[in-house]
C-alpha cells in the first residue's frame, strides 16, 4: 500500500509568514501530487495539481513543488483564511490517497 | 456555476445499507469523472471511490471493497453510493467530488457533504 505522510503535522505561523509543508510518498509517483486546502467545517478547496500547477482562480502565493517521493507546497506571505488544515494526495496509482494533513494555525 | 447536492445519509445500524446520491449541476457530467471522499469526525479526509465519466471503470478503497459500490446516472447527471455492511469505522462525513477530467481523482468542486452514522 502506498503511504503518504506530511510535516510538519502542525505549525503555527504569523500573517505574512512563509510557510512550506512536505509531503512524501513511500513509492515513486511521478508529479502526480495534488494539494488541498480545509478551512474548518468547510468542504476541501483544490489548490494544486500534478505538483505545481496552480488551480484556476487560486492566488499565486501558493505554488507546488517536487517529483518522484518529495513534494512541497509554499505559501508565501500567509493571508488570514489560509489558517487551516492542508492535504496532500497522489493520483500516480488507483488508490488516490490522501496525507494525514497539516494544520496551520496561528501563532 | 457548477453544484454538488449530496443527499441520503443518515443513521444505520451495524451491517445495513445506505443509498448516498449526488445531484450534479453547471458541468458536462459525462466529461468528468466523479469521487466519493469521507471524513470521520475530527479525522483527516479519505478517499473512498472513484468512477470515470463514461462509469466503466471504478476504483474503492482497500477498506470499502467489496462492500461499497459507486454508479452514475448520465442521464440525469446523478452519482450513487450503496454502501452496505456497514460499520462503525464507516461513521463521516461523505463528500461528493467532480473530476478535473474524465479520469483519475483530482477533484476540483466538492458538495458539502452528508453525514453517515452508524451505530449499534
């Protein structure tokens, strides 16, 4: 089975911080890495997709990065909504699982 | 504007079924394929299954093969989850997700969900 994980798990962060999270996946998935954003009690938002192309209407201080096992997502200069919980999930095999999640919150 | 409505979910008891259905609007539905994502409370998300816009080909979960199966209705632009066998562990929220494209499970708009407990 393939397993993603995430770091860190938590983080805590200031407006206008950049803020990086991992993602690893214990096989190799080409770039297919997407993330996702979950502000509390709301459905997930795509953000990026095949590891760094920004979703339509996404703002640009977001941006994907990685290949192979290791995927990053940066965000640059954190706004207040962007306090919330972050995914990673492959879609290089049929079982499209999602990481465990980051959770951003703040300092 | 594209629209996700979930609908279905409800209490169950240990080893009954649940029909799930999610009415699609504002998008070709039979270009696009569409998944099923949970989320236990307090718990990370889940994905659950996926069909491709054509529905010829799905894709479970190790932990819901066998027990759950998804379907679509072109015709009315309806995907449907029966799940059956049902245990606690099976206790979500249950997402409906349209496809960035006809294949695969990069989902792009989710419904707001609907909740499934099931409980002894």
């Amino acid at each position: 089975d393939i397993q993603m994980t995430q770091s860190p798990s938590s983080l805590s962060a200031s407006v206008g911080d950049i803020v990086t999270i991992t993602c690893r996946a214990s096989q190799y998935m080409s770039t297919y890495v997407n993330w996702y954003r979950q502000k509390p009690g709301k459905a997930p938002e795509l953000l990026v997709y095949s590891g760094s192309s920004l979703q339509s209407g996404v703002p640009s201080r977001f941006s994907g990065s990685g290949s192979g096992t290791e995927f990053s997502l940066t965000i640059n200069s954190l706004q207040p909504e962007d306090f919330a919980t972050y995914y990673c999930q492959q879609s290089y095999t049929t079982q499209f699982t999602f990481g465990p999640g980051t959770k951003v919150d703040i300092k | 504007e594209v629209q996700l409505l979930e609908s279905g979910g409800g209490l169950v008891q240990t080893g009954g079924s649940l029909r799930l259905s999610c009415a699609a609007s504002g998008f070709t539905f039979t270009n696009c394929a569409m998944t099923w994502v949970r989320q236990a409370p307090g718990k990370g998300l889940e994905w659950v299954s996926t069909i491709v816009g054509s529905g010829g080909t799905t894709y479970y979960a190790d932990s819901v093969k066998g027990r759950f199966t998804i379907s679509r209705d072109n015709s009315k632009t309806t995907l449907n989850l029966l799940m059956s066998s049902l245990r606690a562990e099976d206790t979500a929220l249950y997402y409906c997700a349209k496809g960035r494209g006809e294949f695969g499970a990069t989902v792009d708009v989710w419904g707001r969900g609907t909740t499934v407990t099931v409980s002894s």
